[in-house]
C-alpha cells in the first residue's frame, strides 16, 4: 500500500517537472497576414477599415502586450482595436485598423505591435492613405425639347474629384407624364463612378399632340460633399401638329381610263407634298386592288415615278398614297384597264366619246346588230316612228367582233342620227373610244319659210359653220321607211 502510495507521489513529481520544462521550452512566434496597409484614396470622412489576423506560428503562447501608434502617425486618421491578449498556435486573433481622412492629403504611419514573440518583442505595420473628394460633374443641367414629337436627349454624370463618386439615386419629377429617364445599362443606381469615370443618362419625350408646354426635373444625388443633390431642369413644347392635313397627291400618268397590254411597260408618275415636311421624308406607295403594293420614293420636288410591267390583266383600282409622320395618309386613285388577247369587256355606245352615259338622237328609229364568234343577235332595237332621244347602249363583246348600226326614217319629211361614239366602259376617249358616227344626220325635205334653214352644201353640210339646226334637201323626198344609216364596224378597241 505504502508502495502503491509513494509510486503515485513520485508520478505525479515527474509529471509536475515535465510541464515546467515545457513552458520553459516555449518559443511563440507573431504572425500577421499583412504587415503594410495602404488605404489609398478614401473619400473625407468615410470611414474604411482593413481586419488583421495575428496568428501564432510558434510553440506556447502568444501574449500580446500593448497596441499603439506610432508617433509620427496622425491619432484622428487612424483608428484600431486591439487583438486577443493570448493566442494559442490553434487559436489566431483579428483586430481592426480604420481610415477616416479628413483633408484631401496623404496620410502616413504606423502600427505598433508589443508580445512576447521570440522573434521580436516589437512588430510594426505601416500604415498609408490619402483623403480623397468626390466631386460629380452633371452636364448639362437642363435640357429643352422641341416641339414636333417624340425625342431624346442625354445628359452626362462625370467623376472629376480625387475620390470615387457613389451616384446614391436619380429620380424624375414629372406630373404629365411625358418624360422618362433610364441610365445607361450597368448603372441603376446606387453605382460608383471612380475618378475620371463618366456615364450618359439617356431622357426620352413624348408629349401629347397639341398638348403642352410641358416641364419636368431629374435630382441626381450622390455622396458629393459640395452638392449632394444635383436638378436637371426638363421643358418641353408641346407636339407640333402643324396643319393636321394629309399630305397632297396627284397621280400624273397614267390617265385615269387609260388602257394597256398586260405585260407592257408603263411608267407610273405622281406628285406628293405636305404642309408640315419635307416631301422626300413621306412613306410613299402604289396599290392596286388586283395586285401588291409596290414600293416607291418622293424627290425634294415631290416628284414620283416607277415603272412596272408586273400589272395583272382587269380593270384596275389604282392608287398613289403619301404617309406623314403622324400617319395621315393622303391618296388618289385612276382606272386603268389591262387586257390581254380573248378578254371579254362590257362596252356602250353612246353620244360621246368617253362617255357611258351620254343620250344621243334619232328620227325615227334604230337598230343595233351584234356579231361574235357565237353568231350575231340584236342588242338594241327602237321603233317608236318618232324622234327619240336615247340612252347609252350597254353590251358585252370583244376586240375582233361586229357592231352594224341601221338607222331608218319611218315618218315622212326627216331623219336624224347624232353622233355616236362606242366607248370600252372604264376607258378614256383617248385610250378607249372609237367613232361610228362622228358627225350628226339630221336632214329636212321641207322648210315652212325661206329663212327656216340654209341650203345644204354638196356634202351635205350645212353652208354656216355656226350652224346647228336641220338642213334643207329638197332632194330627199321617200321612199318611206328608208334606211339612211347602215354601216357595220369592227371593234378595234382596246
């Protein structure tokens, strides 16, 4: 037992002896993750810290004894905390060193280190910084809209000071709602600009046509110590609505009732102009309601012209339109007629070349034959014994086909034929008329006094130039019914 208790003792001496010699033994060695710290520039008066890790890269433990700085270092630039007293290798410690410059000077010093470090009972980090100013440029600090619809503008926020700008908001002010503000991409803010950094705000306008004058205001703030809040004024006309007409079109070529080949060549030419711009800024096209649009442009004179010979065969709607910039259109139209051989067309014949719907006379009456390929029938057919004055004659037929036109006196002392054109129905004299009679029938074989009517010449004509009464021919005296007029005509148009 006495063994037992004295072999316990003699342990428990040597353990005691062991533990000595340990901490004898001990060598703690600092270490820090940095040993220079430059802030660089800071702007005055905000504050920028830097954490420090002291570990302990010996044996034992590290005892840290004082924190202070260095003489030559300015105590209201510089601010830190202390580390843990002990750190154990296992076990490192962090403090804090804070910047807070208040010039726009360098800032130099240092930081100094007491522990038991076997290496060194004093350990020193030099400490650097400049106080900076940050100093934000808004140009420029308004921006007017002219009148005449939407448009866009920008304006400038530039980084001109020694410190980093932090542009914190830009926020519009706009009751009518005809202003909108948008950064550049990247830069919603808060965002920093450093020195010599500028980005561009882009302000788009839209106001109401007519509406206006109109006003608004951008405030940019920022961590600027002179001017934290920067306006940017915004006025705005209200939109120019000018005349408010649509732009003026004329189609010059071709005629309205012109008549072409299909695949021939044919030059379209029109004049456009507007009140409120430039001729040679209007949308400018050609339809037809047979065929595509077809795209074309104005000159400085307004002068149009395309030529085309993609026009599909019928009777064409066809249109030059002009759009404005605010999307009045303006347009005219012409009827043009493209046919192409076995067409079939409606015709009339009537008292006037180009006409549908001239009436024409005859004394007494009037037959009318028509003759196709299918054989001839009678199309019209008046026998009414008397003058009558009739309406156009309307049919169906085709380039090639016959018309025979038989005028008879019935009654005894007159007869009478007007004029008489056959026109292709949508065509204009020009392009779609042909003659069958061109000159008036109109012949008496009695007069009640000497001064009723003058002599007929030996053609038939009467000897006044100005006159247009009947004429005299004692000469025509029966027999009765008489075909005075019969005469069969191909029809050559188109």
């Amino acid at each position: 037992m006495k063994a037992a208790v004295l072999a316990a003792a003699l342990g428990a001496a040597l353990a005691g002896c062991g533990s000595d010699q340990s901490l004898a033994n001990a060598e703690p060695r600092i270490q820090l993750d940095v040993t220079s710290i430059d802030f660089g520039g800071v702007n005055l008066g905000t504050p920028e810290t830097v954490t420090v890790t002291v570990s302990n890269a010996g044996t034992g433990t590290l005892e840290v004894e004082s924190v202070e700085l260095t003489p030559d270092t300015d105590p209201t630039a510089f601010e830190y905390t202390t580390p843990p007293d002990a750190i154990r290798s296992d076990s490192p410690g962090t403090f804090q060193v804070t910047f807070i410059p208040d010039e726009e000077v360098p800032f130099t010093g240092g930081l100094r280190i007491r522990s038991n470090s076997v290496e060194g009972s004093v350990l020193d980090v030099s400490l650097a910084g400049t106080g900076a100013v940050p100093d934000l440029k808004v140009t420029p600090t308004s921006l007017h809209f002219e009148s005449g619809g939407a448009d866009s503008a920008t304006f400038t926020l530039s980084s001109e000071g020694s410190g980093t700008v932090i542009v914190q908001d830009v926020i519009l002010f706009d009751t009518e709602g005809v202003f909108a503000v948008a950064p550049a991409p990247g830069h919603q803010p808060p965002f920093e600009l450093t020195t010599g950094q500028s980005v561009e705000v882009s302000v788009t306008y839209d106001g109401e046509p007519g509406g206006g004058p109109y006003s608004g205001e951008i405030w940019v703030s920022s961590n600027d110590l002179q001017t934290p809040n920067v306006r940017v004024e915004l006025t705005a006309e209200g939109d120019d609505v000018g005349s408010g007409l649509p732009p003026e079109v004329q189609i010059l070529s071709p005629e309205s009732g012109s008549v072409v080949h299909v695949g021939e060549s044919l030059t379209l030419q029109g004049l456009v102009s507007d009140p409120d711009e430039p001729a040679q800024d209007l949308l400018v096209w050609w339809d037809s309601d047979l065929d595509p649009a077809i795209t074309a442009s104005a000159d400085a004179t307004g002068a149009v012209e395309v030529i085309t010979d993609t026009l599909s065969a019928g009777t064409h709607t066809l249109s030059l339109n002009a759009m404005d910039s605010a999307g009045k259109v303006g347009t005219t139209s012409v009827r043009l007629i493209v046919w192409q051989e076995g067409d079939t067309f409606e015709y009339v014949i009537s008292g006037e070349a180009g006409s549908e719907y001239t009436y024409f006379g005859v004394d007494d009456d009037l037959d009318v034959w028509l003759t196709t390929a299918e054989g001839t029938s009678l199309i019209f057919h008046d026998d009414s014994g008397d003058l009558d004055n009739l309406a156009p004659i309307r049919f169906e037929a085709s380039p090639g086909d016959q018309i025979r036109i038989v005028a008879a006196d019935v009654l005894a002392a007159k007869k009478r034929l007007d004029a008489v054109y056959l026109t292709l129905v949508g065509a204009n004299a020009e392009s779609g008329a042909q003659a069958l009679n061109p000159t008036r029938i109109w012949v008496t074989s009695y007069r009640t006094s000497p001064t009723e009517a003058p002599d007929c010449g030996e053609e038939g004509e009467p000897e006044w130039a100005d006159y247009d009464g009947p004429c005299y021919d004692p000469s025509y005296f029966g027999p009765w019914p008489n075909d005075f007029f019969d005469e069969t005509f191909v029809i050559e148009v188109p």
